[in-house]
C-alpha cells in the first residue's frame, strides 16, 4: 500500500474515531466469506459501521486522536481486527452476542471504548450489553417521576379532595 493511501485510510479511522462516540475491537480472524458478509448485514441492520483494519493503521489513528485512554487498546491488537463504530453504546455487545450463537462464538470481542470507558477482553460482553442507552436512562427517569404524580391524580379522580391528598402525602413523609 502506498503511503499516501495509508494516510487516507488514518486520515479515514480518526474522522470515523472522532464522529462515532463507541466503538468495539474484534477479531474477525477465523471468520469465513459467508459469516463476515453476514456479520456486515447484521451491522447494517443496527446502525453499526463494520471495518476491519490492519492494526498498524489503527494504533496509528488512535494516537493521532490523542485520547489518552486509547493506550489501553494498543496491546490487543493482534490477529485480524475489525472495528465496530456506533451511536449507541451496548448496540455491538448485543449484536455480538446473539451472532455468536449462531456463529460460534464469532466475532470474538479483544476490547471496546464506550461511555468514555475502556473495556479490554471477551469477559466484558455481558457487561457492555448491559450498559443503558441514553434513552433508556430518561424513559427511566421519567417513569420514577411519572409514578407519584399518577398517584395524586389517581386520588383526585377517586374524589378526594385536595386536602386530603396533602393530608396523605404529609402522612407518607412522616
């Protein structure tokens, strides 16, 4: 490869490391024509980007980024890697798992940056699936709220008056 298309590719992974808040780290090694083009269509369905890259290229982007919690990344590139970039942060980790139940275990997860957090080795999946979206975080914020105000509505629409759901509240609180 020359060195100016390598540039471009660098040029390439820190547009994508700077648009993307999360990516994940794979190894796409032992994955066949079939399984990878499937792994692509998987991808595409959920709004993930797919790249495999070489891993020279990719530490050389990361460190051209400057993030200082890249460094952590650096060791587990070996092997064919692919690189997962995504908007949300536990979209690849779900996708990963259920791929792999059909797949065998492949994609196997070397590492992944999300929430502004390093996650290094396969044994992280479970964790990264279970990391909530911003949107889940407000539609649960918004149902603790919700739950108290349904309740003095609730009581209003019984007929009680006004008076008695403070009285009720303040019994509550006591």
């Amino acid at each position: 490869m020359k060195k100016e298309d390598k540039a471009l590719l660098i040029d390439s992974l820190v547009e994508k490391l700077n648009t993307y808040p999360h990516f994940y780290v794979v190894d796409v090694t032992a994955l066949d024509s079939q399984t990878t083009s499937d792994l692509r269509r998987a991808c595409f369905k959920n709004d993930i980007k797919l790249q495999v890259v070489k891993n020279t290229l990719f530490i050389k982007a990361l460190e051209k980024v400057g993030n200082a919690d890249f460094e952590a990344l650096k060791p587990i590139l070996k092997n064919t890697t692919g690189i997962m970039f995504c908007q949300v942060a536990n979209q690849p980790a779900k996708l990963i798992k259920s791929f792999a139940k059909d797949h065998g275990d492949m994609p196997a997860l070397k590492g992944a940056f999300a929430e502004e957090s390093v996650y290094i080795g396969a044994d992280q999946l479970s964790t990264l699936a279970s990391i909530k979206s911003k949107n889940e975080l407000i539609a649960d914020v918004v149902a603790m709220l919700e739950g108290p105000v349904n309740s003095v509505l609730s009581a209003l629409d019984a007929g009680t008056t006004i008076h008695g759901v403070l009285d009720a509240i303040e019994k509550k609180g006591a």
